[in-house]
C-alpha cells in the first residue's frame, strides 16, 4: 500500500531536475520504415509547452497520448503540477506546431514556451467561492480568472463551491486572484496557496514587540529546510513552510521556545475544523434562519388573504376601510409584506445586481423580477385604492411572501444536501487520530520513554507506538511487534491485514491486536491518506465532458425565461383586452391583467437553472467519494464518463490476471552440478534484474545460502534484454538465463529433454526458464504464478456485462494460452514487448472498441496511457498507478467490474438527473404560462410555481445522493474466495 503515495504527482523544484527517466514510460511511435535509434543523418529536437487544463494524472496521460500518437515522436514527458510538457522528437517528420495542436485536439491549451521561461514554475490554489447559486455564476468567475494576465487555468466548481487556479507566480499573487473574484461580486476565502505542500500553523505567545517577531523570524528561517516563515502578528499565529525530509513542528516548538528564553509558549494553532465545512454549517444557519423569520411574517399574510376572509367577524375587520377603498387586510399586508420583500429578501437583490454588473442572468435576477413584479403592483393597488373612492383591485403580497419562504425553504434543503455529497472527502480527513504515543529510543534500539502528542507533531522517521483499537498515526512500517490492521477505511479491503516487523502501514488505518512500534516514513500532506484526499478532491473539480451541455445552455438560459415571461403576460393581456376568451374565465378576484400577470410571474420563478447545472457534478461527487469508500479511486469525471462504456477490457497476466509473486516449483539439470552451486551463478545474474520471475529465482536461491542476508558472487557485464532474459559473466562464466527464443538469437542449442520439460510446464501454466552456462543449456526452471482469487468469475461475469476480455502478456504463448484457458478469455497475446501492448489497444480501439486496460508494472504504463480507460492495480508500481484514470486499491480482480458498474449507475444517474432537470424546465414552463388553461382552467399560481422551482434542485441533489447506498453486484458477494497455496513439485530432478 505504499504504492498509494504515487497517488498524486509529486512537484519538481524545478523543470530543469526533473529525472531523465520518463514520467511516463516511452511509447514510442514512429512511422514505419524509422529506425528504433536517432538518424545519424538527423538531430534531435526539444520542445517545451506550456499545457493549460491538466489537473491530475490522467489528464498527463491524455496530453501524453496525443504528442505519442503523433510520428517522429522519441520521447514526451509530463509534468501535471508545473503544466509543462517536454517533447523530443525529430524535426523531418512532426513540428512544434504540429506538436501543439495534437494537444489542444485532446482538450487541453498549449503555448511553446522560449528557452528562457521553461524553468518558471506553475502553482496552483484553491480558492472557496460563496454566493454561487448557478452555472451561469461558476462560468462567469471561470471566465473572469481566465482573462487574468498570469492564469494559466481557471476551473469552477459549482458543486464544491470551489476554484482551483494556476497561475505563475512572477507575474499575478493569489491575493490578487482573490480580488478578481471579488469584483464579480462573490466573496472568495483562500483554502491553500499552492506554494508548498507541508505547511503548518503555529500559535506563539509572549511575543508581541517587533523585536522579538523578528527575532522569531530569523531564529525559524536559519533552521535547514525551512522555506518560509510568515508571521501574523494580530492573532498570534505563525505558518512555516517547510521540507519534511529535513525538519518538522517539533522543531519548529523547540526554537521558538529557547529563543524567547523561556518567555514564548508554542502550541498548534487550533483549528475549527475544515473551511470548507465551517462555510457550509454557517450559511445552512444563515439560510435556516431566514425561513423561520419569512415564515414568521408569510404567514399571518397567508392567513389574511387565503383563509381569514372567509371566516365571518374576522372578514368584516380586515374589509374594513381605512382610507377611500383601502381596506386594513390590504395595509397589514404590505405592513408585513415589506420586510419580506427587502430585508429577508435582500440576498437576491444584491446577487442580481452583481450578475448584472457583470454582464449575466443568474436565478436571482429571476426571483428579484418575479417578487418585485408581484409585490409593486400589490404596492399600485393599495395606493390606488387610498386615493380613490371606487377602485376594486387584489394585492399579490402573499404571491411575493411565499414565493421567497418557498425559495429559501428549498435553498436550505438544497445546501443541506449538497454538503453530504462530499461526506466521503470528510469522512477521509476524519480518519487521523488526534495524539500520537511518540517513543523514545536508545542506540541499542531500546524504549528509554513515551510520551502523547498532538498527531500533527509527528515527524519523519519517529518512531510511534500503536496499541490495540488505536488509528495509525502516520504512513510507515513495523519495526517491532504483531498485530492485524483493518485498512478498509483506506483500501475497502474488508479483511484485516496481517502486520509484522518489515510491513508497510498506512495512517488513518485501525489497530486490531498487538502492539505495534512503527517508524514513520511518511507524514502530513505527503501520507497516502492526504494524497488520496487531493485525488478525489481534484477529481471532484474536474467537469465531465457531459457537463459541457449545461454549460452551453446555462448562457442563453435566464434571458431565454425572461423574454418567454413578458411574452406569455404580453400576449395573456392582449387577448383579454381585446377578449379573445370568454370573461368567465377570469377569476372572481382579478381581472384580465392581474391574471396576465400572475402567468408571467409563474413562468419566471418556476424556471430552474440551478437544476441543470447540479445535475452532473453532484453525481460526480457522490460517485467518486463512494468509489473512494470502496477501494477504487476514479480521477475525475472523465474517466467516470468513458467508464461506463467500456465494452473490451485487456488484463496483463502477470500480477494482474496472476498473484505477481512467482515461486520456483521445479528444477532439472542435465549435468552432474551442484544444486547449490548451480543457484549461486544463476542468482548472481539474476539479483540485478527487476522482473518478478528473477526475484522468484533470487529468492529461492537463498534457500542453499546459510546466511540471513545472502551476498551473491559478483557479476561482470550484466544486460537485460526486456521480455527475454538476462545476460552476465559470473566467475568468467557467461551465463545466460532466459526463455528459449533468448537461447535461440545466442545461436544456443535447445536439447529435446529441454523442450519436452518446458512444454509440460508450459501445459500446467508455468514458465519455464532456459539456464545456459558458457553456450549449452545445463538446466531448466519452472516458475508458477498462481491466478488470483475469483479470477475465474470475474471474466464470466464480465461476458455476462457484454464485455470482452482479452489478455496481453510478455510471457510465451504457452503460458499464456494455459493460463486464458484456465480463466476463459478467448483472446491472448503473448511476448509482447511494452510498445507493443500498447500498439495492441489502439487497435482495439480502431476497430470500433472503448477499451479499458488493467496492468499494473512499468511496462503496462505505455497502454494504460494508450486505453480509454487505464486501470492499475493498487499494488502495482507507482508509475502505472500514475498513468491510469482509476486505481483499484484493493488489487482485486472484481473491483474492476465494481468500477465499470459504478461508472454505468453514476451516468444512469446522471442522465436521470437532465432528464428531471431538463424535463421539468421543458413542461414546467408551458404549463406556468397557461397552455392548460384553455382546456381545464388549470393554472399555477406563482407561489406553487416558486415551490415547484426550489424543488427541482432539491430533487437533483437527492437524486444523486441516492448513489451513495451503492452496493456492488451481488454476484461479487457469491465469488469464492480461495487461500492461495504454491505447493512445490520435486525441487530437484537430476540427470543426465
């Protein structure tokens, strides 16, 4: 599980230090008849762009894909944080241009950077916006970030609430990002700068003089690997980034104190919880409030003109005249209608007035017209029935009261729910414990004390203890003792994970039995509980290309209503000035224009743009947080979107489709050799090779070594050739170990014993592996890689979901073949090399498939990128988990249907969601503006139309938080869970 910490991509300092070695690993594509090597004839060229829109590791892969596709391409290297792109390639086949275009056609917007510019670094912010209520206000800010000299990309969240920024900081500061959403007109509070990632706040006191601040300042700054100290003095508090590797908190404490001799105190800065949550709480007691106060004054109008009239006594006091024909019901309406109108009702005349200033329409315009409508023309009817002796009219004071208690009614059920949809992101921060039980240790390795402290004071490489039913304080690993840890808050994983001296630990996790000391590795903002926290935040903010549909619509939207609005009252009062229907149609207490006028406000406040834009990311954000709950992580809403139409998926075999820990089960000599002897020359060339096959035979080789740490002979001029082997001269020995087509391109003769042996281990679904000492073969290994639980029903119900499966594996055909065999895939590629995987799902997807690739080492990174859908395996290596869209956590083969099934049901919900919205908006507005009331007289006042319209959004919201009671196919729950057993046939069959 340490692998998680792969998770996020890690900033580099600087452009110029990032490793040669490729983020993502090479795909090379070059047109045919181009040599694999550089044309002597030809230099290489480099490019350096800047790559506006990347937000996490999948959107690197997507940039990735589109330069690697392109011919002439050697290398391409991504860096996701600091929004660059490194291209070589060669200048007679493919230009910057050309370059640059292939990556803005995958969405994203590129600029060639000069020379002089490639190492300015990109930082990014999160920024909480308050007083959105529609798409038409994200897009608005959106477009206002964007136009800033220095934003390099802008993306809004209407959802969260949130703007995550890049920008380069030697040309604009995020306070002055802040100040430019402040001038649309809505409040914005800084979540992080972006400048570092562990940054800590501290509250000092005894420090109040300017001396003794400055004091303090150069006291933390002279500390190694702090990288910057800002002090604020009116509260007391300081925040010190820093470098984790080479300092910590505690550091901080102990200077901060000695410096003051005594007189400064230092503790954590207490924190009252996310801001994010501190934001929601208060405006969901902010918008509480405002109901039970409309309600206060809405009902007594309610009473006086809808109920009261009709009770004998009481009508005859409210008919009564108070001045002409106005009446004391008509001035207690107004009197009561008035603080409604425009002190409860003041938010969506100043969020009119700030859309409008900027040149858009969002609701509040549209509630503000209908409110104003209503309330001034019951204002018009009460003046004029003060000054004149004959005027019969009807006031619409209870049509703007409960048109604005419905709206805030539904405004606070609709933040109420929005906030459980990121219950998974809280749930995930809930997880670190509040104290640690910090050990203290001597040279020996022995416990000298213990002592509690605050869990944020843990620094790299302490040494915490852990005791029964307590959380893991930090990502590390065991150096003493036992115990079980129950990890499925972190992976979903639903057993308890054995733990013991050498074992990875993950913070946040659950300590069953046992104590256990572990050595922290990994703390704050680098665990993989923060990284997981900022992958599904991220992935949270990044817009499904589903999305862009209300976006579109969301422009013309508000205008669109307001024109249909006049033009519904309009034609509604020319038809009964010139009495185009029958005067019975009107009803007794209004005449032709008042009911004009009631049609034109109903169209207005049951319109519902805030549906339409709630309808994609709340679902998004549920989806993803309930993939996070259970072991699979989804980057976002592209890869949520492409899931679901997954209809071909291509496993590797080994560590995938297989454990991916192989174990020697056979062994046969065709000489009289030591068997030990024989292990310690074929160990000494394979100790230097990474593959899972060579770490099989290395460990066990160090069965014949007496020794717990084993050191192997020497070996002279080592080459591995990828997908075949190893070569090395040990002992002034060449040694050769490999398969047979190694042997073969050697010119090495195969004996037929050989071929009969790796043919039989082939048919039993083992490799078998060529041993050939100074050019003849002396031995054959055979290495079983036994199938994952479940492995088996995973592709039966695959097939069953329509889904082809097919398998791409550098193994040989006859592995391969025993292996689908045993699984049922139909379809298998065997020794293929990384580039060829690669080639293989581009193919797939030629032929018309969206392809999904499961993988989970180095060289699946190639087709992951190359995939629709790339997913790695949690247990895999950091680069593939990097280079895929979703990671399953777990490493279990079903999770891959949980995902693809996940990915279907959030879109089902998705499209249920336009459906609603969309439908709603497509009869609401119909029905508002009277098509019914030719034919039934059927007609919505304006107050069941404002009802109508804080519903809607209600309903999208909850809709998509049905998705959280998500359960996984209950033909997951019936698969079988098998204990892998490897039992080793003869370990040694000598003979001649």
């Amino acid at each position: 599980m340490a692998k998680l910490l792969a998770l996020s991509c890690l900033r580099n300092d600087r452009w110029g230090q990032l490793s040669p070695r490729p983020h993502y690993p090479s795909m090379p594509s070059y047109p045919k008849g181009v040599s694999l090597q550089k044309p002597d004839s030809e230099p290489e060229s480099t490019a350096v762009f800047s790559v506006v829109g990347m937000t996490c590791a999948a959107c690197a892969g997507s940039v990735e894909k589109a330069v690697k596709r392109l011919p002439g391409i050697r290398e391409a290297l991504v860096d996701v944080l600091n929004n660059r792109a490194q291209v070589f390639f060669f200048p007679s086949f493919v230009n910057e241009e050309t370059i640059r275009e292939a990556i803005e056609d995958c969405g994203f917007e590129a600029a060639l950077l000069p020379d002089d510019v490639n190492d300015k670094s990109v930082q990014v912010c999160r920024i909480q916006i308050k007083g959105m209520t529609c798409t038409s206000c994200s897009s608005t800010v959106e477009s206002a970030l964007q136009a800033l000299q220095g934003v390099i990309k802008a993306q809004v969240a209407l959802a969260t609430e949130e703007a995550g920024v890049q920008f380069n900081p030697n040309v604009i500061t995020y306070e002055q990002i802040m100040d430019a959403i402040e001038d649309t007109g809505f409040e914005a509070v800084l979540i992080s700068s972006g400048e570092d990632l562990s940054k800590i706040d501290l509250q000092v006191k005894g420090a109040s003089a300017d001396r003794s601040i400055t004091l303090l300042e150069e006291s933390l700054q002279a500390l190694p690997g702090v990288l910057a100290v800002d002090i604020h003095p009116e509260v007391n508090k300081v925040s010190i980034s820093y470098k984790p590797d080479m300092t910590g908190p505690r550091n901080f404490i102990k200077v901060i104190e000695e410096t003051g001799s005594g007189h400064f105190k230092a503790e954590i800065f207490p924190q009252e919880g996310g801001r994010r949550d501190t934001h929601r709480k208060k405006e969901i007691d902010q918008y509480y409030r405002s109901f039970l106060w409309s309600l206060l004054f809405t009902i007594p109008i309610f009473l006086t003109s809808m109920v009261l009239m009709y009770i004998p006594g009481i009508k005859d006091v409210l008919d009564a005249k108070v001045v002409n024909m106005l009446t004391v019901g008509e001035v207690a309406r107004l009197v009561l209608a008035t603080p409604v109108q425009f002190v409860i009702g003041r938010r969506f005349y100043s969020g009119s007035y700030k859309s409008l200033r900027r040149g858009s329409a969002n609701m509040d315009v549209l509630i503000a017209l209908g409110t104003n409508a209503a309330y001034f023309y019951s204002v018009y009817t009460v003046a004029r029935a003060a000054t004149s002796k004959d005027f019969k009219g009807t006031d619409f004071f209870e049509t703007s009261a409960m048109l604005i208690s419905f709206i805030l009614l539904g405004k606070y059920l609709e933040i109420l729910a929005k906030g459980k949809t990121s219950n998974a992101i809280a749930k995930l921060m809930n997880l670190t414990p509040d104290t640690a039980i910090l050990l203290t240790l001597d040279n020996e390795g022995n416990v000298i004390s213990e002592e509690e402290i605050d869990s944020r004071l843990v620094q790299k490489n302490d040494v915490i203890k852990i005791i029964p039913g307590a959380k893991v304080a930090s990502d590390g690993f065991v150096i003493w003792g036992q115990s079980h840890v129950n990890e499925s808050m972190i992976t979903g994983e639903a057993q308890p994970v054995a733990k013991r001296k050498g074992d990875t630990v993950i913070g946040g996790t659950v300590n069953e039995n046992g104590v256990l000391h572990i050595k922290a590795t990994r703390v704050g903002s680098e665990s993989a509980l923060s990284q997981i926290v900022r992958l599904v935040e991220s992935a949270q903010m990044a817009k499904a290309p589903v999305q862009k549909l209300a976006d579109r619509i969301s422009k013309y939207f508000v205008p669109l209503v307001i024109l249909i609005s006049f033009t519904t009252w309009f034609a509604w009062f020319l038809a009964g000035r010139f009495n185009a229907y029958p005067k019975s149609w009107i009803p007794s207490s209004m005449d032709s224009f008042q009911l004009a006028l009631q049609f034109g406000i109903s169209v207005m406040v049951i319109a519902c743009p805030c549906a339409l834009g709630l309808a994609t990311p709340t679902a998004v954000m549920v989806g993803t947080g309930v993939g996070a709950s259970q072991g699979v992580l989804i980057k976002g809403g592209q890869a949520l979107e492409s899931a679901h139409k997954v209809n071909c998926i291509v496993f590797d075999k080994t560590g995938t489709l297989t454990v991916g820990k192989p174990v020697v089960v056979n062994t046969k000599l065709f000489t009289n050799m030591v068997l030990r002897d024989f292990y310690e020359l074929v160990a000494a060339a394979e100790v230097n090779s990474e593959h899972p096959l060579a770490k099989a035979v290395v460990e066990y080789a160090k069965k014949f070594k007496d020794e717990e740490n084993p050191s192997w002979l020497e070996a002279q001029d080592f080459v591995s050739i990828t997908g075949h082997g190893v070569k090395a001269t040990v002992r002034n020995q060449e040694i050769i170990v490999g398969n047979k087509s190694l042997m073969t391109s050697h010119s090495i003769a195969v004996p037929s014993d050989a071929e009969d042996i790796l043919a039989e281990a082939e048919a039993m679904a083992q490799t078998g592996i060529l041993v050939s000492i100074n050019r003849e073969v002396i031995g054959v290994l055979a290495i079983s890689d036994p199938l994952k639980p479940g492995a088996e029903e995973v592709i039966s119900i695959l097939k069953s979901m329509k889904i082809r499966s097919v398998m791409v594996t550098g193994d040989n055909w006859g592995t391969a073949n025993s292996i689908a065999r045993e699984v049922g895939i139909e379809t298998v590629i065997a020794e293929a090399k990384p580039e060829q995987k690669a080639e293989k799902v581009k193919e797939f997807q030629a032929s018309g498939k969206t392809v999904a690739m499961v993988g989970d080492g180095i060289n699946d990174s190639p087709a992951l990128v190359a995939a629709d859908v790339g997913m790695a395996i949690g247990a895999g290596t950091d680069i593939a988990i990097e280079a895929a869209d979703i990671v399953l956590m777990k490493s279990n083969l079903e999770d891959v249907i949980t995902a693809i099934d996940l990915s279907r049901k959030t879109f089902s919900r998705i499209r249920l969601n336009y459906f609603w919205a969309l439908g709603y908006n497509l009869l609401g507005i119909p029905i508002a503006a009277g098509a019914l009331f030719p034919s039934t007289r059927f007609r919505l006042p304006p107050w069941i139309a404002g009802a109508a319209m804080a519903a809607s959004s209600v309903s999208v919201v909850c809709c998509s938080l049905l998705l959280k009671y998500y359960k996984r196919p209950k033909k997951l729950d019936n698969l079988e869970i098998r204990s892998i057993r490897i039992e080793s046939s003869s370990d040694t069959m000598h003979g001649n």
